[in-house]
C-alpha cells in the first residue's frame, strides 16, 4: 500500500510517500514561508522525486491537529480536495502522535508535549507501539504535567518539553525520564504512525476528515467587543499607528473619523484595542474604507471578526450592495473577501501609489 502523508500543523510542512513500513520519498520546509505557498509544491516534488503520480496513491493520511489553525485548515482542505478528486481513502492522524512517533518503541511511555503559548501544551501520551493511553489535553503545563505523573519510564518529546524542562525535572525527579533529541514533527514521524494507522484498518473518506483543534482560537479565547470609534479611541490609535501600516498618520485618521458620510470602529479585547475599521455609505450601498489590525495579532480570525461586522452593519442599514477596493498583489486579503461572497467587478488601474492596481469586488444583498 503507497501512503502519500502530510503535516501542515507546525511551523514545518512536511510530506512523505510509503510503501508499507519504507520510505520512498521525503520533503520537509521551514523556511518562513506559509503553507499556502509550500504545500503543494511540496506534495508534487516528492511524487515526482518518488517516481509516483496521485494516481499511483493508495491512501492520504493528514495530520487534522492540534496545531496551527491556520495551517491545518490548509492541509485538511488540500488533502480533501486530492481525496476527493482521486477517489482515494484517507488516513487522519494526530501531531501529538507524529510527534511522539520520532520516539517509537523506546519506552515504555512517551509523553508528547507541543507547546501552545501562554504557559499552555497540547499533551498526549502513549505506549511504545503509539496507542493512544488517554483523551489528549490542551491546559496549563502544571495541569497536564499533574496528569501525566501517573505513569513511569517516559520518554518527553516535543517543543514544550524543551521550554518547561526544568518543571518536569521537578515534578518527575523520582521517576525514570528522558528527554527526546528529536522535537519535532518529521515525515519520518508521519510514515511510522501512518502506517500504524493503516495496520489498524485505520481508514476512513474525506467528508469524514475534519480538523482537531483542542481549543478554541485566539480570537474566539479572547473578549472582543466592537464598538463605534470615539476620541478617545483615536488618541491610542494615533501612539499607536506604527503597529498598523506605513500607509496611517493622524490625519489621515482624523479625517476618516470626522467625515460625515463614513462611520468607524474599533475591536476591543477588553480595554485593548486589537483593530479597527471604516465604512462609507451613499444613498443605496456601503463602501469599506478599510479594515486594520495589529501586525503582531494578524492571521488569527481579527480581520474576519471585522469584516463580518461591517457587512451586518450595512445589511442593518438596508444597503443593496458592499463594495472595496485591494490591491491587485494582496493574494491573502483577496481570498479572505471571496469567502466571504466579494465577486471581482472591476480594476482601478495604478490606484495604489501610481504603481499597483486595485481590484473592485463587491458583495450584493
């Protein structure tokens, strides 16, 4: 049986082929890029370097989480599609298990430890063979540590391990422990537990694949409030404006904020503000002027929350249509509107500094 394996959950996008328990071909990228942009240049150079098509494919196994959000969501997505495409079954596998996998039949028990920010771990733990001993955890590192004291001879892998190594030396100083030299998740890992999986008869369709997150994201974990833009708000913002984009001063801001025809808000996380943005309205449609968030809180669902937002705001003010402009070169923001039903209706030819083009796109209520 020829697996074709992929983990888009972690900061390495990884892919393999197997046949059986061997590998015929490996990728692995870390190299700052997205995933959006890696994955599938990936899958196809390891079948071309394998001397395989999809066609020759038996099964794809993906890893569904816990992980990035971001990432898995693009790896779920993809491997689906393929399934689908060519009629193949899939495999649904875990990081914690990938992860463990690098440590595959050298204790008794091997603790998976990906650390999730904040103090917080995904955690799981297994016996030598990958079975899974209990329900994974995403919680406090004391919390998921108190859990996992139960049991002896373990073997602590991942990311998290490393960064709360002397907490676990601590907690487990009577116990037999190790430390892996192998953090984190390989296509080797990917082979091992994909064919776990397939021994196991393991097997299961693409409509059934769906991701594992253990924990909500950052943007629904937070309490966001967005309100209407006062003073007060613009006074932050105006300390503040670096954090956004080159293209903000204040007044730039002051006169977006006092235009009579426009109205603006702000996202809170409490008393914080994450971002904010503007619409325009004439007689019969709303137009967003923009939607900002802090570089340090992008690609975490914020722009999405406001989005969705100033679309409700205009549906309440019974407009026919909303309508924006992007640049023609912001791939990432383009999809993000087409998801959210924006149709292409348009260009502004060197819209943007006399140089990049703007693309209309407009959704109708």
């Amino acid at each position: 049986m020829k697996i074709l394996a992929c983990d888009t959950s972690s900061s390495v996008c990884a892919v393999g082929v197997f046949e059986n328990d061997k590998l015929i071909g490996k990728n692995e990228l870390d190299n700052g890029k997205t995933h959006s942009e890696n994955f599938m240049p990936l899958v196809e150079k390891t079948l071309k370097e394998s001397n395989l098509s999809l066609a020759d494919i038996d099964t794809i196994a993906v890893v569904v989480g816990p992980g990035s959000f971001t990432g898995i969501r693009i790896g779920v997505a993809s491997c689906k599609a393929m399934a689908e495409v060519a009629e193949k079954k899939m495999i649904s596998l875990y990081s914690l298990e990938v992860l463990a996998a690098n440590e595959y039949g050298k204790a008794k028990n091997i603790c998976a430890l990906i650390d999730a920010r904040n103090n917080q771990v995904y955690c799981g733990i297994f016996d030598e063979k990958l079975n899974k001993k209990e329900e994974f955890m995403a919680d406090d590192i004391e919390k998921c540590l108190e859990n996992v004291n139960k049991y002896d001879n373990i073997i602590f892998v991942g990311d998290g391990s490393i960064i709360h190594k002397e907490l676990i030396e601590k907690i487990f100083k009577s116990k037999n422990i190790e430390f892996s030299k192998s953090n984190k998740q390989t296509a080797v890992g990917l082979g091992i537990a994909s064919n776990q999986k397939a021994e196991n008869v393991e097997f299961t369709t693409a409509d059934k694949i769906i991701p594992v997150y253990l924990r909500k994201s950052q943007a629904e974990r937070m309490k966001m409030n967005i309100v209407e833009m006062k003073k007060e708000h613009i006074d932050i913002l105006v300390r503040d404006l670096k954090l956004y984009d080159d293209f903000w001063n204040e007044k730039i801001l002051m006169d977006e904020f006092q235009n009579e025809n426009s109205e603006y808000f702000v996202l809170l996380d409490e008393e914080k503000i994450i971002g904010f943005a503007g619409l325009w309205f004439n007689i019969d449609e709303a137009h967003i002027m923009n939607i900002a968030v802090k570089k340090e809180f992008r690609k975490k669902g914020f722009g999405s929350k406001l989005l969705k937002f100033l679309i409700d705001e205009a549906k309440n003010k019974k407009k026919m249509c909303i309508t924006l402009e992007v640049r023609d070169d912001n791939i990432a923001a383009i999809s993000l509107y087409r998801k959210f039903n924006f149709e292409e209706n348009g260009i502004r030819k060197k819209y943007y500094d006399s140089q990049i083009d703007a693309v209309i796109m407009t959704k109708k209520f």
